[in-house]
C-alpha cells in the first residue's frame, strides 16, 4: 500500500488533492498557508482535510517505521519467511503488525521458553497432534534433569502450547472482538481510602459497572484518575465461558489424552496470557478514544476562547480584584502598554470605599480610560459593583473577564521578561486588561492546558493534546491575521512559517530599527528566507503602509494580479479597496492563470471588499444578576444570565456570578436529544438559565437552558 492510497482509504479525499497536499506538506509548507492560498493544488480542501492528512500521512510514515525494525528484528533472528515478509509489509495497522512479531519477541523467562529448555517443545508438538491415547506414558520418556515427574513434563508442555494459542492471530482477533462488543468494565472501592476527602468526587464510581464500548468519555477517565489514585480498583470482563469455547472450537478437533491437556493448556493461555493483554489493549483503546473526545472538546473550546470577541484598541483599566490584600489596579494604552499601576482597598478588612472611588475616577480621567476590566476571581462580584456605583464623566464599559490562566502567565519567563520590575499581581492586572482588548493575543502566551476549558486535560494523552492544540492556536492566529508592528513574539511565533526564533528575531529587529513600511521589509530580518517569507507574509498586517494591500490577507505573489486588475479598470489599487460596486464589475476569468484559478482570485476580491476585516465579533457588556451573590441566593426557578466558561461532552458549564459554575447537563439542553453540545452553546456565549436544583453541601448547581 502507498502512502497515498492509505491516505485516501482513510479519508475519502481525491486522490490528486491528496497527492498535492502531500507534496506541499514534505515542501514543509503549513496547513494554514495551503488551505488559504494554494486552493488550486488541493482542489480547494479545507484546514480540517489537510489536517487530517497530516494525521495519516504521520501514521502510515509510523506504520512503514515500524515495518523496517521489525523485519530487520526478524532477520537477525534468521527467521524470516518471504510469506512472513509479505505478511509484514501487506499490514495496515500496528494491532496486526505487533501480532505478526509476537512469537518473535518472546523474553527469555517466559515458563515455555523455560520448557523449551527442558527439551519438552517435541512432547508439546505431541500433543497438538491430537493423535495419542496413552500421554502419560510419552510424557514419562522427557522425566528428566529439572523435569522430575509426569506431571511436570505435561505441565511444561501446555506452558508451550498456551504460549502456540496466545500467538494465533485468529484467536486474538476472535477475543478482541468480543472485547469490542459485550466487555463490561467495573469498579469496586478501596475501602481504606473510602472516607477521603478527595475520594468523595469519585463516590458515584465506588460500585460502578457499565459496556466499556458504551461509556461516555469523561466517565471512564473520570474512573481511570480514581484508580490512579487509588481510590478504586478496575477491571474488564467479559463472558469467559463463552470465550474459552470459541477457542477450543478453533483448536480441538478430537476426544482423547491429548484434546484434556489441550482445554487446560486453553485455560491457562486465555487467563493468564490472552485476557490480561488484550483487556488491557481493549482498554487502551477505549482510553485513545476518549482521550480524541476529550482533545476535541478541549480544541473546540480553545478555538471558541482564542477567537472570542476582542474590545480593540481603547484604553483599558484593569482590575485584579482581592479582599485582604487589596484590588491591583493598572491603567493600559490602547496597544496594551501598562502606564500606571495602583492598589486600592474597597472591601474588607479596609473598607476605603471612598478613598479607593476617587482614585479609580482621577484615573480614568488622567489616562482617558474607555473600558474597564476586572478579572472574574475572588471579590469579583463586589468589586464590579463597588465599579458601577461611580459616576464617570465619560461613558465607560465595565467588563468581566475571566482570570484563568492569568497566574500562570504572571509568573512565567514571558511576564518576567516583559515586566522585570513588577510582581506578579501587577502582571496578572496587565492580562486581564489585554485579555479584553485582544484574547487571542493574550492567551497565546499561556500554555493552552492551564486555561481550564477542557475536561481531564491533564489525563489524556500529553503529547497529543499538545500537538492538536498547538494547531488550534496556529489555525486562531493565522485565521485573525497578525499586525507585524504591535504583536508580541508569542503571538508571532504561531504565524505561518515563523516559529519562536524568528519572531524573537522579528521583535529584536522591530526594536532596533523601528516600526516596519512594508511586509517586504521582513525580508531584512536576519535568518527569515524566502520560504518563511512566502508562508507567513499573507498572515502579517502592516498598517498605515505605502502598499494598501500590506493590510489585507492578499499574499505579495498576488499584488500583481490586483495591480492588473486596477490598470484595466484605470484605477489605483486603493481606490479599488472597500469599493464593492466597482470590484463587482471585475470579470475574474480574464486573470485565470495556469497557477491560479477562480479560487484564488474569489478570495482576493472578498478581501479587497473588507480588507483587515476582523473575523471576530466585538466585545459586548454583560451584566449578573446583582441580587445573587453567593450559592446560598440561589432557588429552585430562578431565571438568570449567565456566561458559558466551559463545554464538555456531557453539557455546559455557565458562569452566574458566583463562585460555583452551575452545569447544563447535555439533557437539559433541550427539550429533543442532543447529540452535539457546541450545537447549542458556545464557549462565552451569553445565555438565560433556569435553575433546577442547588446541592448547598456539594456546591452543584443544576441549569436549563432557557429558550
């Protein structure tokens, strides 16, 4: 099998889409650069196609690896038959190619290799002939040396035929089978560390048994975090009965000596050698799974967090909000740079309301604040309404932002670097200002696991997780577009093509020489070449530049084509810009080219009628129910706002103000079955709750959501 017909097995695409994709890809251009502007060669695919044939191109290039140890493996071993050879290379998957290589990996202290050694593989050999009567008598001929009795020869000789089974292919896929479709997993309490504390949120799995191909994915890893705890203990069973007689039915085929010492030698292979591996392969993969369910949720959150909706560029005072030690205040300029820094205390123990009023008013004043911002933390609640009860001068929006993930950029290398002469409380206030005026180029400096939007991020697949979400944020980056002049080298490091050294080299060079003209200027930038330049130029703005479309997503390989397009309308290329009648006259045929095609030319015309534009909503205001404050004012049929802070797949997490999120169980949703949650929520999205029950002593809110 090719790479490419493995490709198309998997996902059904065109084969030359596939083919094409596969060269830009070995060109290391990067998923976002080919799915905007090489429309074209992969017959117009989208980021969620090509990145799946990344994922198979990935997998069949292990696959083939994998192939070359193992034949080498074999070949050393001089066990290698061509009909073994063409088995190994014909293999589609590792579960075949892994069982292929079983008899061949053996170690060394395994009973039947001990058995071997004891010369009893030809009594074994006897046996499985199924041709004797009298075993006994043949096994008395191997007593001897370590061999000691009748018994032990037999003994040994079914260590070896168990270990015969336990190869066989068939009878593996025959107990995996089962194992996919009737294996029930089950828990049971370690009872010493029933009374924990911490083991109480796993109290619902203390006796908990369900289908291991049925159960929901935050439930079975919710199970697997209890056990690596050590809370309880799990196990997989399926019917074994019913298991060991497909085996014999495939094995024994007469009524004698031989076929007693064949169902014990069954016996001994499928409890002791073919459940244990293959349950816990069963399990594996029912883990895989619900990890990819997992990732996917926490990639659809990330991605809905990354492209919320950005202020812009307005003046901003932040607020990280405290009791005790006071609510850090900073003031910011539009592009995020922090000017002020103050601590007031309007809450308890001190309770300088007054004080702290006059100081909040003269600096909006001062430093002509437009929005303010206070992070959703503890003394959230009070701070925002100690904030609306003064009466600016100018009309100012009061916002609530969510904190998560704040502390861990405050005391990061980044933050340091940033703000070497500040603590951490004054840069966790930067953040949640910035965080208001742009997410995406906020979050970006946080490692995306520490934002708290997934589930059992920390229990899933590490390697995985951070590979598919480094591709959400690269997809959120690239999607938005970069504006070269003001963004930091986090958020230049996710651009297409550039990665973390060239954006440090970027922001060393913005520094010395000054803000960047043009897009070409990047050029200048030591170790950018041309192949960085071609992948990432259409994903940098540069405003106010000579060249209109320097701030657009029109790549430079394309300013020629615009350029025509404005000569044969005896226009300037920027009086083309934002001109919809105009652009609409253009007959697009006449610029199609052997390389570009219809595709292309569509998106430049959809870009020149809004070039820059911001895919992102703007920032709208949202206001709590000011009389609920605590869990303890919530009651039965309460209609309230709230903001959806997470999304997992059994239902919704809602921000009402308080300190516990209220859960919209995926039934609740609606009144019809609900197969998809992001098809009713989004992450942020601004939504009316009906409360439905209110657990004082757990701190478990239950919501509907209200239509």
């Amino acid at each position: 099998m090719t790479l490419i017909s493995y490709i198309k097995s998997h996902t059904q695409l065109p084969e030359n889409s596939i083919k094409n994709t596969v060269e830009l890809l070995n060109e290391d251009a990067t998923i976002p650069f080919i799915s905007r502007y090489r429309k074209e060669r992969t017959g117009n695919l989208d980021e969620v196609q090509i990145g799946n044939i990344v994922k198979y191109k990935e997998q069949f290039e292990a696959l083939e690896k994998r192939k070359v140890a193992i034949l080498k493996a074999i070949e050393e071993q001089d066990a290698l038959t061509p009909e073994l050879k063409e088995k190994i290379e014909a293999a589609q998957d590792l579960t075949t190619l892994e069982d292929l290589y079983l008899p061949f990996k053996k170690s060394r202290k395994t009973k039947a290799e001990t058995a071997r050694k004891n010369g009893l593989e030809p009594l074994a050999k006897i046996i499985m002939s199924q041709n004797a009567n009298d075993v006994e008598s043949i096994a008395f001929k191997y007593v001897k040396d370590e061999i000691t009795s009748v018994e032990d020869a037999l003994e040994g000789a079914r260590h070896i035929i168990a270990e015969w089974i336990n190869e066989r292919t068939d009878i593996r896929n025959n107990i995996r089978h089962q194992l996919e479709r009737f294996a029930m997993i089950s828990t049971k309490v370690v009872k010493a560390k029933a009374e924990e504390e911490n083991a109480q949120k796993f109290r619902d799995y203390f006796d908990w048994e369900e289908s291991l191909n049925k159960i929901p994915s935050h439930r079975l890893l919710a199970i697997l975090r209890a056990e690596s705890e050590g809370f309880i203990k799990t196990k997989i069973t399926i019917d074994d009965d019913k298991a060991i007689s497909k085996i014999e039915d495939r094995i024994i085929r007469s009524n004698n000596d031989c076929s007693e010492q064949i169902k014990i030698a069954i016996q001994d292979a499928y409890k002791r050698l073919l459940l244990p591996s293959l349950s816990n392969e069963a399990l594996q993969n029912a883990k895989t799974k619900a990890d990819d369910s997992a990732i996917t949720v926490f990639a659809k959150n990330l991605k809905q967090l990354l492209l919320g909706s950005p202020l812009g560029e307005k003046r901003v005072l932040a607020i990280d909000p405290g009791f005790r030690t006071g609510c850090k205040v900073v003031c910011l300029d539009a592009q995020g740079g922090l000017l002020y820094n103050e601590t007031i205390y309007p809450h308890p123990p001190k309770s300088d309301t007054v004080g702290a009023m006059k100081k909040i008013s003269s600096l909006t004043e001062a430093y002509q604040i437009e929005a303010i911002a206070i992070g959703n933390g503890t003394a959230s609640r009070e701070t925002e309404a100690f904030i609306r009860k003064i009466r600016f001068k100018n009309d100012i929006q009061v916002f609530v932002v969510s904190e998560a993930g704040a502390s861990i950029y405050s005391a990061s290398k980044i933050a340091r670097e940033e703000f070497p002469n500040y603590d951490v409380t004054v840069r966790s206030s930067v953040s949640i200002g910035r965080r208001l005026q742009d997410p995406l180029a906020e979050l970006v400096k946080i490692d995306a696991k520490s934002i708290g939007v997934g589930q059992y991020q920390h229990d899933v697949d590490q390697t995985k997780l951070k590979k598919e979400l480094d591709v959400v944020v690269e997809s959120c980056v690239n999607a938005v577009g970069v504006n070269l002049n003001t963004a930091s080298t986090s958020l230049l490091s996710y651009v297409s093509g550039i990665g973390p050294k060239l954006a440090e080299n970027i922001v060393n060079y913005r520094d010395e020489h000054g803000a960047f003209s043009s897009r070409n200027d990047i050029k200048n930038v030591p170790r950018l070449g041309g192949k960085a330049f071609e992948q990432g130029a259409g994903f940098l703005r540069v405003k106010s530049a000579n060249n209109p479309l320097d701030d657009s997503a029109v790549h430079p390989e394309s300013y020629a084509i615009v350029e025509k397009m404005a000569k044969d309308a005896r226009k300037k290329v920027s009086d083309l810009i934002g001109n919809k009648a105009e652009l609409q006259k253009i007959d697009l045929n006449k610029y199609v080219t052997k390389t570009v095609g219809l595709p292309t030319l569509q998106d430049i015309i959809k870009e020149l009628e809004k070039p820059g534009l911001d895919i992102r909503e703007q920032a709208k205001v949202f206001t709590f129910n000011q009389n609920i404050k605590t869990i303890n004012d919530l009651q039965e049929g309460q209609l309230l706002p709230g903001i959806v802070n997470n999304v997992t797949n059994f239902g919704a997490f809602v921000d009402i103000g308080i300190k516990e999120s209220g859960l919209i169980h995926v039934s609740n949703l609606s009144d019809s079955f609900v197969s998809d949650v992001n098809e009713h929520v989004s992450l942020h999205q601004q939504v009316i709750v009906k409360v439905l029950d209110v657990d004082v002593p757990r701190k478990r809110i239950q919501l509907k959501l209200h239509k």
